[in-house]
C-alpha cells in the first residue's frame, strides 16, 4: 500500500471512531460495554496516528473535513456528526501523543453536553472542554484547500484522495478477502460530493490525472463516470450512491487474479485471459458476503461484462435484460479502458470508442444509453485540449449534446502561437456570428506535449 493510501485509511479510520464515540455517548451510559469500547477503538486509531505525528487534528470548516492533512467528506458514518460540530462552531479539535481513554471519555461527553444546550454564543465555554492533550480552536486551511464552488484545487484533490482511498480497500480487500464497506461508501460519498459541486470538473479529471496504477485510477472512473451517466438520467440520493458503489466495486474479483496476470505490461496469453475472465463470478461471490454493501453491486460485478446481444462472459449466461447500472457500469468500463494509454496500446479518441461501442449495430450495449453517453462526453471532452482549424489551441469547456463535435472552448493559444494572457471563450456551434463561421476542432492535443495543463482553465474566467 502506497504511503499516501496508507494516510487516507488512517484518517478515515480515526475520523470513523471518533463518529462512533459521539454517538454512543449519547445512547449508552458512560460505563456501558458499547462506550468502553468505542474509547478503546478511537484510542487505539489515535495511537496508531501518534506514532508519526505529535499531534493530530480533526478540522471542519463548511462541511468538509480534515484528519491529519487528509481532506475528506465526512463519509458513511460521520455525515451527521461533522455537521453537528459544524453547527456549534467547532473547527478544530487537536489530540496531543499521551491522551488517555478517560481523557477521551470525558471530552466526548462534555462535548456532546455543550452541543445540547449550545445557544449560538458560547466560544469561551467551547473552548473550555480542552484539556492537557485535547485543544479545540480555529482550523488553519492549506492554501489549495478554498472550498468555493467548482474550485480545481479541492476537486482535485478529492480525485486523488479517492484513488489513494481505492488503493487501500483493494489492497486491504486482497489481504482479508472482502473490501471495508464503510471505507467503500465513504469514497463514494466523497465522489458523490465532488461531482455534486462540478460535475464537468470531475469527469475532466478522469481523463486528464495520470497515476502509476491503472487498477486503482480505474475503480475510480469507472464510478465516477457510472455516477455521471445516473445523474444525466435524473437519478439522485442513495440510488446514485448505489451506482457508484456498483461501478467502484466492478472489479473487486481481480483481488482473487495473480498478480503477475493482473500487472502484465503485455497482452495476455489465451491461458492468461481464461483465467482473467473468472473475475466478474469471484466479484459476485466476494460482495454477496459483504452485507453491508448493497446487493446491487454484486448484481454488477457479475453482469458488467456481458452484453445485451447475449455475448460476453461468464460464458453461458444470457439475460432477457440487464440491470440499468450494469449498462451504465459497463459504457464506463469500455470508454475509460480504451481511452488510458497502455504498454501495449495507444489511447483511442473519443470517437473511435463510440464507434466500439455501436459495434454490431448496436447490439452489445443500448443504442440509447450509448447515444446518451456520447452526448454527456462529448467527442472532445470536457478539459480536453484541441487545435482548431485556424491554428489555435483551445481547453474544451462545455459539450454542446444537439451536436457533440461542437463544444464551447476556451482559446488559450492564438493562432500564431502565442500563449494568451486573457483567454477568450468560442462557442463553436453558433453560425450566426457576424465575423464570420466559427472556426472548427481538427484534433486532440496531448497537454504534456504542449507543456499546457487545461484544468486551471476550467476554473478561471474568461476575459
């Protein structure tokens, strides 16, 4: 496990006890079995935390989260708890290495004592529940950390938090053999949240951030891009969550593949594909075990490869029909993996994958679910950097869907290749300018080969 993934599992664990913490104080006498043992877990968690660091903070500043220097989203478990302390104005709580477990008990229920009788005026009292190793005060943000609306920096990070955060669920899956559900639906929660707040960012992101690890970048797509295609069809709330969940689990099964089949930089033998294929039933078997995890994604891990014409695998299952996010997991899936660069392939461009997709006319995957995923990707999209016929380079803003080969761009670079200090925005559809047609996009460009990163121009205005 990656040292960053190793952090992230660390702060939700914490911040997962201290939850707990809060809300047995509240439901069990101070020395019933249930509060002595959810002290033990947050103590031990602060421990484990104590060993790198002298001291550890929980920050909460407009619903948002952060343990150790880790951003979260308060997930599954946490939610009400953050914005409960949120709204009694608490922003920081610090536990200095040495707090004891009766220091743990005593804070906890003097803290959950203020928050009942809190009037909107008590910071002198707020800041009295310190003791020796606990302090609450203000939370000092990192720089990037500005939570305003459709901010790169925070939805970026939250993209690479989510992809640490896969990593550990995959890592700690292979090790016992079942995910941590709660980690699971935290992550989601998260994603859930960052696609919220700006959704073209997020998807920009699944295309645009490079990580070593195919597998866990991925997970990650994959249910970021399911959760998209839900939310384009008017899906919300807990069933969006359940989407997610599906297409972030999809692969679980590969935790039971070798790994020397799973990380082979070349093609697979026929021998190495038999064996690869078994991962959609190890899923299904892995997930029916995790009852805290949504049948659906079982459903989905056991579905995701076969198509409705009949074909795919596992091999002699038919379904009159598949299930709606089996469908929407399973556009995701083809679309992320023809589009990441691999040893053994080039990247396609958006318009080849389609046409994969309407393979067989149409008949593998739902013409209509095919056609509303090119309309919400675009042909060029969202972040993608694209010369146009004129010469100049511009970042791909908003897809236009009556005409996806046609989107709102930002031009960056002028024709004559200079780099401009006040980009301006083009929709490229509209015919009716008096200066003349638009002009139109002749190709992607690779951003590194450009030395021009698109995502700070999704987020800044336009002169």
């Amino acid at each position: 496990m990656s040292d960053n993934a190793r952090r992230v599992q660390m702060a939700e664990e914490l911040l997962r006890h201290f939850a707990g913490c809060v809300k047995a104080v509240q439901l069990y006498a101070l020395d019933h079995p249930v509060m002595t043992r959810a002290v033990a877990r947050l103590a031990v968690s602060l421990e484990r935390a104590h060993v790198e660091a002298a001291d550890i903070v929980i920050g909460i500043v407009d619903h948002k989260v952060i343990v150790d220097g880790v951003p979260l989203a308060g997930g599954h478990g946490s939610v009400e708890t953050v914005d409960r302390l949120g709204a009694i104005g608490v922003e920081r709580i610090g536990f200095d290495r040495g707090v004891t477990s009766q220091e743990l008990l005593t804070f906890v229920r003097e803290l959950v004592a203020f928050q009942a009788r809190y009037d909107g005026d008590d910071d002198e009292r707020l800041a009295a529940l310190s003791s020796p190793h606990i302090h609450i005060g203000r939370l000092l943000l990192p720089q990037w950390m500005e939570f305003g609306n459709g901010d790169m920096g925070a939805i970026r990070q939250s993209y690479r938090n989510a992809v640490a955060a896969a990593e550990a669920i995959w890592e700690q899956a292979r090790a016992e053999g079942s995910p941590d559900p709660e980690m699971a639906i935290s992550l989601v929660e998260d994603l859930a949240g960052a696609i919220g707040r700006n959704r073209r960012a997020m998807m920009a992101l699944t295309a645009l951030c490079r990580y070593d690890n195919y597998t866990f970048t991925h997970l990650v797509n994959v249910s970021v891009l399911t959760m998209a295609q839900a939310r384009s069809l008017g899906i919300g709330g807990a069933l969006l969550r359940q989407f997610g969940l599906a297409g972030l689990m999809h692969d679980i099964g590969k935790i039971r593949t070798p790994a020397e089949i799973l990380t082979k930089p070349d093609r697979l033998t026929e021998a190495e594909i038999a064996i690869m294929m078994k991962h959609p039933v190890d899923g299904a078997e892995v997930l029916r075990r995790c009852l805290e995890l949504p049948p659906l994604a079982a459903v989905v891990a056991f579905e995701h490869h076969l198509r409705v014409d009949g074909s795919g695998y596992p091999a002699g299952v038919s379904r009159s029909s598949l299930n709606l996010a089996t469908q929407l997991c399973g556009i995701a899936d083809v679309y992320d993996a023809l589009r990441s660069n691999r040893s053994y392939k080039s990247a396609f461009p958006t318009d080849r994958i389609i046409a994969v997709l309407n393979q067989n006319d149409s008949t593998r995957f739902d013409q209509r679910m095919v056609r509303r995923f090119g309309q919400l990707m675009g042909i060029y999209p969202v972040g993608n950097l694209v010369r146009l016929d004129n010469g100049a380079l511009a970042v791909v803003l908003r897809i236009h869907a009556p005409d996806p080969s046609r989107p709102a761009v930002r031009v960056v670079v002028s024709p004559d290749g200079q780099r401009l200090e006040k980009p301006h925005d083009v929709a490229l559809w509209e015919e009716d300018d008096p200066a003349g047609p638009p002009p139109r996009i002749v190709t992607p460009v690779d951003p590194a080969e450009a030395g021009i990163n698109p995502l700070p121009y999704l987020d800044a205005p336009a002169a």
